[in-house]
C-alpha cells in the first residue's frame, strides 16, 4: 500500500457528494436566472413562468436529496 493511501481517513462518500452537488447548484442558477429574465421580459405571464420555475426547481432539488442518501445506501 503507498504512503498517500495509508494517510487518507475519512469517507469518500462525502467527496462524492460534493461533486454530486455540483450539477444541481447549477442547475438551480440556470432555473431561477432563466425564470427571472422571462418575468421581465413578459410580466403578464409572472405566474405561469413562477410555477413553472418551482416545479422545476423541485425535481432538481430531488437530485441533490438522492446524492445525499445514496453514501449511506452504498456505504460501508
């Protein structure tokens, strides 16, 4: 075993989930930059684009829950 190894405690689950992260922090920017620039640019359609946003906004969000949970499912 090399001396880089022997010196890593820790879980790599936590890693994981840390770049796992990356993807919907990104895509809870684009979801709300975009909905923001469609209310300005059509007003009267503020509702619509508003609950259409968190819908969105939502199913990303359940991506990031699932990377939560899958270290502790396939974890040691």
């Amino acid at each position: 075993m090399s001396a880089l190894a022997e010196g890593i405690h820790g879980s790599v689950a936590s890693i994981g989930y840390g770049l796992a992260a990356i993807g919907p922090g990104i895509g809870v920017g684009l979801i709300f930059g975009n909905g923001v620039q469609a209310m300005a640019r059509q007003p009267e359609a503020a509702g619509l684009i508003r609950s259409n946003m968190f819908i969105g906004f939502a199913l990303t969000e359940a991506l990031a829950l699932i990377g939560i949970v899958m270290p502790f499912v396939y974890g040691q």
